[in-house]
C-alpha cells in the first residue's frame, strides 16, 4: 500500500504512453467535455477500474474522497502531458513525472485527512 501512489500513477499514464490505448482515451477524455454520453462511459470506467477496486483497501475515513481526489490530480497531468501538451510536461520523462507526482497521490490514498470544520457544515458539495 505504501506505493500506490506511484502505481496508480504510472499504471494510468502508460495508458496515455500506449499507442494502443492512447487514441482511444483520447478521443474518450475530449468527447466528455462535450458530451454527456462520453463523460458517463469515462466515469464509469474509472470507477469500476479503480475506484470499486481500491475502496476496500484504503483507510476508512472517506475512501470515495480519497480516490476521487488522486484520480483527477493523474487526470489532470494527463490532459496537460498528452492533450494541451505542456512543453515541460512533454519534455520530461515519465519516471521523473511519477516520481514526482506519486508522493501526492500516496498522499491522497493513505495521508491523514483534514480535520472537519468546527463550524458544523459539510466538507462536501454536493451537486
């Protein structure tokens, strides 16, 4: 459990580095920004290949949370490595790209959460 973060983070990126797989996340992660039938197939693929599969491993205070959040920070290095193509992002290689994001992740997975407001409101917003 201790380089999940690492993992999660490279297992998702080689995707985008596999001409294989790349086209069609591709072709899927911009669809979703304008389509809601794209946006609903690239959620549930994320939820049922790693989000269901991870829950029962993580810490019990707020798992959802936890993977949501380190799903869209790798998701967001993505979108800038391979779609607005980030000069930096492009340039670097990815074991340094892992090594630098994985920290964070693991974070995310494993780190302590935040305590709650004292003001009695809800971490969350919901939609």
């Amino acid at each position: 459990m201790d380089e999940w973060g690492e993992r999660l983070t490279r297992a998702y990126l080689s995707l985008w580095e596999d001409p294989d797989t790349s086209g069609p996340l591709q072709a899927t992660v911009v669809s979703a920004f304008s389509n809601d039938q794209a946006l609903e197939r690239l959620r549930h693929f994320i939820v049922t290949t790693v989000l269901e599969q991870a829950r029962p491993h993580l810490p019990p205070d707020d798992p959802d949370l936890r993977l949501a959040t380190a799903m869209t920070h790798i998701i967001g290095i993505a979108l800038g490595r391979y779609l607005l193509q980030a000069p930096p992002l492009v340039a670097a290689d990815l074991d340094d790209i892992v090594a630098l994001v994985g920290p964070s992740v693991q974070r995310y997975l494993t780190g302590p959460m935040p305590a709650r407001p004292s003001t009695g409101r809800a971490r969350r917003i919901t939609p």
